[in-house]
C-alpha cells in the first residue's frame, strides 16, 4: 500500500469505495453532481431521520468496521420502522481522523453494501471530511411511509395494551458484561449477547404493517423505561408494566438469574433497537396476526393508564426499584 493510498483523497474515497454503493440508483448519478434526486411512491410521503456515532462515544475503536456500518445504518432503519416507513435510501457524512485507513474504510462500505441488499436501500451522497477529533460518522435515512399515516410517539390512548418486540436488555447487559470481563470473555462467553450489543436487528418487517394499527410507537434506543416515558410524556398518558411480560432472553435470563442488578440494564440500558408500540386491545389479534406474517416476536408487557408515571410491578404486586431509567447524553 503506497502514501496515497494509507491517506486517500477524498476524491479517490469517494469514487472507489463509496460510488458502487449508489450504482444501483440512477438518481445518485454516480456521487459525481451536487445534489441526488429522490422520489416517493404516489400515496406515500417521505420520512427523514439522522444518525450520529461517534468513536468512544457509541462505538469502540477496535469494534469491526463492517459492524459500526451496519449499526449505523440500522439505527436509522429502526427510527423509520417505529414511524410505519419503509427505508428506501441514505446519506452518509465522515469525519475521518488521518489513523483510519483505505483498508478501514473498505470493510466498512462491505457492511454498508450487505446491508444495502438485505434492506433494500441505496446510497444516496454524503459528505467527507478530515478532522483532529474521534472518528465522526454521521447517517441521513429517508423512507416512506403511508400519506397522514405516520405513527407518532403521541397517539396512545388510556387502555391500549403496550407491547415490545423481541428481547429486551441484552445489548445493555453485553455492554456491562464487557467492562467487568472484557470483550475476549464476552464474544467467548456469551457470543449471543455481544452479537445483540454490535449489531442491532431494526424492525423494518414490522414497522410499516403498524400503521392503521398502533396510536403510538417508539424504537427503543435510550432505555425500555425511558423511551416509554416518551410515548406516555407525548401522549399524556401514564403505564402500568409487569415485570415478568418483559420478554428477556435466555441468556439474559442466566445472567438476571445470578445478579438481580443487571435487571437496571433491562429497564434503562439502550441500544435494544426493538419497537415499543400501543394498541387498542380491540386488535389484539390483527398485532398476532402481523407478528407472524413478519416473524418479529411480540410480547404485551401492560397497558396505558391515566396520569403520567411508567410503573413496572413485581410478581409480589410491589412497584419495581428502577436505578437506570436511560440513557442521557448530557
Ligand atoms: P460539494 O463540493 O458539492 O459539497 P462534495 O465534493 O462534498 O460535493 O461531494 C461530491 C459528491 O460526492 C456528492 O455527490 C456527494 O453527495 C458525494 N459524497 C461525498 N462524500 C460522500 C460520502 N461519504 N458518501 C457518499 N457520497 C459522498
Ligand atoms: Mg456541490
């Protein structure tokens, strides 16, 4: 590998590593104008949504490229999914310190261009920059969605049942499982869990058939408690959660089942990706009936009250202790 190539310009970047990515799209024009066009479907309207992982901050340096570009990506995908889209396309914005190499920056559009074929979306254009500080990416994802049919954070109603998909704390647990035994352990150890913590699965098969059906949805990025809170704060409403419908994997469950403590990672670690959504009990079997047409698993976990508290209730009838109720930045 010569100079040039250890600290490529961002012309060669853009034309080597990042143009193939958007040869499927003749509205990208091969990354090589100044703006891309970008249409939706008649019927529908467009969604928007922007994405920042910064090194140190959401990721670590020695986290493999192709996987920190699935994340970031899939991050974007899952607040379109809790909003009924469908993704179609995205931009994507680096600040690249002069230690990330061409090498790096291939395996990273490798996961981009895996991602690209399973979600069905396409470069659009971006932006590429150096800079003195961590490594900066930054994704814009566009879907769409139903025209008037977005699903808001504000809809829910007094008596809707609340549900989550899949499984809820294991990329929290994994993230706390890594600090106390490192990361080696954790891949041996609970290969499963480190998986759930790199690479978040957005809900993009269920999200668009929600609409119609759910009054409210949220992806679940800050914590389980948290981004409840953000429905009932939006939808004055309050929630009265069991404790034991929270659906926990199995391998969370052995780590649970040893130290209660990692419950605070259930109720306010982030980074599940699942969608946690509200709808009228009168649907109950049309949510049963999309979970398996979308084979997302999808647990009722309580329902929709009057007031504005999220309360989670033990077996015993007592109200949850919750230590960690999310994630904030600042
Ligand atoms: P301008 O000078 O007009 O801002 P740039 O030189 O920043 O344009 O970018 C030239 C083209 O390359 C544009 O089509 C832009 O969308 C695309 N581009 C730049 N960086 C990236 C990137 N990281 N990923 C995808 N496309 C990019
Ligand atoms: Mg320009």
């Amino acid at each position: 590998m010569n100079d040039q190539r250890r600290h490529p310009s961002e012309f060669d970047l853009i034309e080597n590593i990042f143009a193939p990515l958007a040869k499927s799209y003749a509205g990208a024009a091969n990354l090589k104008d100044d703006c891309a066009i970008l249409s939706v479907s008649s019927g529908y309207e467009p969604l928007y949504t922007m994405d920042t992982l910064v090194e140190g901050v959401h990721f670590f340096g020695d986290d493999p490229p192709n996987l920190i570009a699935k994340k970031l990506l899939r991050v974007s995908l899952s607040d379109i999914a809790s909003s009924g889209g469908v993704p179609k396309a995205y931009l994507l914005a680096l600040s690249l310190p002069t230690t990330v190499s061409y090498e790096w920056l291939k395996v990273f559009a490798a996961g981009l261009t895996g991602d690209q074929k399973f979600y069905n979306v396409v470069l659009l254009g971006g932006d590429t920059t150096s800079t003195r500080g961590p490594l900066t990416l930054t994704l814009t994802a566009i879907g769409e969605v139903l025209e008037g049919k977005t699903v808001r954070r504000s809809g829910a109603l007094i008596g809707d049942d609340i549900y989550v998909t899949g499984t809820i704390g294991d990329a929290a647990i994994a993230l706390r499982l890594r600090d106390e035994i490192g990361a080696e352990s954790l891949r041996e150890q609970y290969p499963k869990l480190y998986e759930r913590y790199l690479l978040p699965q957005p809900r993009v098969e269920l999200g668009y058939l929600l609409v119609g059906l759910a009054t409210a949805c949220v992806d679940i990025s800050d914590g389980f408690h948290a981004d409840l809170k953000h429905i009932c704060d939006a939808s004055s409403v309050g929630a009265k959660v069991l404790k034991a419908n929270i659906p926990v994997s199995s391998l969370a469950k052995k780590v649970l089942t040893r130290q209660n403590k990692y419950w605070d990672s259930v109720f306010g670690g982030g980074d599940d990706y699942e969608l946690l959504f509200t709808s009228s009990p009168e649907n109950k079997e049309k949510i049963k009936k999309i979970a398996k047409e979308s084979g997302v698993f999808v647990s009722k976990v309580g329902c929709t009250v009057a007031g504005s508290k999220v309360s989670i209730f033990e077996p015993n009838g007592d109200l949850a202790r919750i230590t960690n109720s999310g994630w904030t930045h600042f």
